[in-house]
C-alpha cells in the first residue's frame, strides 16, 4: 500500500467575506474539527487539505483562506487563480456583513472563472438574541444568485460539514 495521497479529483475553494465573520474559524472546525476563540486573523493561513469522499470519488479539497487582506474589503486577483467553488460567509449578527456579498459577488464575477460555484454562509447562528440577519434573508439573497445557503457556528459546530460537502458536491457535479 503506498502511503502517497490517491484521489480522483482535486477542487480548489476559497474563504471570502468581511473580517470578523467567522472564515478561519470554520476553516480550522472542518479542517482540524478545532475552534480557535481568539481573534485569528494575523495568522496567515495560506491553505488546509481536507481529503473527503463524494459519490464514490475521493476528493481531495484544498481550502484557501486569506490572511486577513479582506480588511481592505478587496483580494487580489491571484488569489482567485484557478478557484472552482467559493464560500461566501457572513455573520448573522453584523448586518454589515451580509450587504457587503453583493460587493464580494461583484468582485468574484471580476476575477474569478465565470463558471465558479458559490455558496452563502450565514455564521455564528449560535448568537440567537444578537442574531439582526434573518434566514429568510439570507435564503432570499443566495436564491437571487442561485446559491444554496446555510446558517452555521464554527463555534458549536453546525452545518459546518454539511456547508463544505455541498459546495464540494456542487463542484465536483458541475466538472
Ligand atoms: P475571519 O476574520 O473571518 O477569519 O474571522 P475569525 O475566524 O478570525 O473569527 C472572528 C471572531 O469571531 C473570533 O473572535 C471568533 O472566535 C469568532 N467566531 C467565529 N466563528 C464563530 C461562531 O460560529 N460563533 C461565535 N459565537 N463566534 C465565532
Ligand atoms: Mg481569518
């Protein structure tokens, strides 16, 4: 048996939304099944691998997540290279969050292939009584863009799975 990674097929997704909303840390929940309580953006974390199963197939995800360049509320356009799906993420008690996935859409559809997947993330559903982003919201704004979307908290790890198998199906369906 060689100990050598075999899979079927590589995707490439990347993180993207305002700062503060939860991306590392849903990141390091799927990746590491950890959650960092501390503010981690400085760390610089370039990318995880996370080697799933999909219908049959081993896929072997590479997640990039950026090093806290959102601050500026623009990414470069390298860092779209060659992405196949996107994790849109917002957090559900910072309304400014969810209006800026228009402006991080309008940036995708600038530099990213156009036939990449998206999907809406709304994170820290776990804040129930600050919670100001409504699901109904937040379905309403990934339909319009043909999304599918899900309320999630690295924190007390919901839908966190679930979130990266869809988009990764979604990839892997599309390819
Ligand atoms: P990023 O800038 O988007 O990468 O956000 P981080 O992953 O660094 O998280 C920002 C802050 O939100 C940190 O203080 C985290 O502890 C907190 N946080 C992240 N996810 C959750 C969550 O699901 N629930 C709660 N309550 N806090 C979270
Ligand atoms: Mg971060």
């Amino acid at each position: 048996m060689s100990h050598t990674a075999t899979y079927d097929m590589q995707i490439k997704l990347l993180m993207i939304g305002d700062s503060g909303v939860g991306k590392t840390c849903l990141l390091l929940r799927y990746a590491n099944d950890s959650f960092s309580p501390t503010f981690i953006t400085t760390i610089g974390i370039d990318f995880k691998i996370k080697n799933i199963e999909i219908d049959d197939k081993r896929v072997k995800l590479q997640i990039w997540d950026t090093a806290g360049q959102e601050r500026f509320r623009t990414i470069t356009t390298s860092y779209f290279r060659g992405a196949q799906g996107i994790v849109l993420v917002y957090d559900v008690t910072d309304r400014r969050s969810f209006e800026s996935i228009r402006n991080w859409i309008s940036q995708i559809q600038q530099h990213a292939d156009v036939h990449v997947n998206k999907i809406l993330v709304g994170n820290k559903c776990d804040m129930l009584d600050e919670k100001v982003v409504s699901t109904e919201e937040g379905q309403k704004l990934a339909s319009e863009f043909g999304m599918q979307f899900w309320e999630t908290s690295a924190k007390n790890d919901v839908n966190v799975e679930q979130s990266f198998q869809s988009i990764a199906k979604s990839v892997k369906d599309r390819l």
